[in-house]
C-alpha cells in the first residue's frame, strides 16, 4: 500500500528528478565505455511509482520516414494531470550491418532513452557514449565537435522549410547539415 503524498505532480516529479540514480550498467565492448539504457532508466524508476502514486510511459511517433518522436510521460494515479519530455531522432538507414529493423530499433532505444532522461533532468554530459572516439584515439576532435555536418543557420532554416513544404524531406536536409530538435519540429509543420 503506498502513502498518499499531498503533492502536485510537478512537485512529485521534481522530487524524482533529485532523488533519480540510474547505474551505467552496460559496457560497449568496441567503444569501451560504460552506459545506461533505457531499460536500466525504466527499472530504476519503479520504485517511485509506488512511492508517490505515480506511472510513467514512452511513446514512439514515426513523424517523417527517418524521424522518430519518442515522448515520455508521467502520471499522477490520483488526477488525469501528466507532465512529458519529447526527444526526436533520426534513422541511420545507412548503417552498416543492420537489417532495416535494427536500424529503426536502435533510433527508438535511443529516442527512449533521450526522452526520459529529458523528462527525469538526467546529466550524461560525462556520459562516454555521446563523446566516445570508438577506438580511434581521437578524443580531443570527438569531444570538441560531435557531428561533422554544417549547423543549420536561421537562414537555412528558412529555406529548408520551404523545401519541405513544396515536397522535400527532411531526411535530405538531415544527412547534410546538424538540425537542432527545435529547428526540426519547424520543419514539421
């Protein structure tokens, strides 16, 4: 039986978000760094379902051909109040060694993941798996610059969105220059 907490579900959820530990508990062998998932994420956050009346959830949108949305959400048992975290990510259809779906696997264990540490203010600014050099013992170029692909600029943006909307994909603005999760919900819609 879990005990009424007399909170808002902003409060609860800002409770978790200071209390929230989840382990690195996975190791990349070919990068060699430790990580988290969004399974270890999910089962370091049942406890706190029962502890303040609470549930969480991860829903995937596949909002472009290559593009998904994974949004999770919080709960509150006790209202229809719920509070949510989106992270879009892209599909490497280009990737090596994957059948097609591996490929859209992959982008939503990783679109998980990324929503719910939005959600839960996770910090992986540390975390190896976002500035790892694969073994090629590059650290300083991987840490300093992420992506190789030209940042879309405000007047990018514009034109980019009126090639979206006379038909163009966004995949094809993607696979050439960096997009930021803003810029790329505007070119949504």
């Amino acid at each position: 039986m879990s005990k009424e907490i007399k909170m808002t579900l902003g409060q609860k959820l800002s409770a978790i978000q200071v209390s929230f530990k989840s382990k690195k508990s996975r190791f990349n062998s070919f990068g060699k760094y430790n990580f988290r998932s969004a399974e270890d994420i999910l089962e370091a956050l049942k406890p706190f379902n029962e502890q303040y009346d609470v549930y969480f959830t991860v829903n995937e949108t596949l909002i472009q051909p290559e593009v998904l949305e994974s949004t999770a959400t919080i709960y509150d048992s006790h209202s229809d109040a719920s509070i949510s975290s989106s992270a879009i990510v892209g599909v490497d259809m280009q990737q090596k060694g994957m059948q097609m779906p591996q490929r859209y696997g992959s982008a939503s264990s990783y679109g998980k993941k990324y929503s719910l540490g939005n959600l839960l203010l996770i910090d992986d600014t540390l975390d190896s798996d976002g500035t790892n050099d694969h073994g090629k013992g590059n650290k300083a170029i991987v840490n300093k610059s992420v992506s190789k692909k030209p940042l879309l600029d405000e007047a990018g943006l514009k034109k980019a969105i009126t090639f979206v909307r006379s038909g163009g994909l966004i995949s094809q603005i993607t696979s050439k220059y960096s997009v930021s999760p803003e810029d790329l919900k505007k070119l949504q819609y």
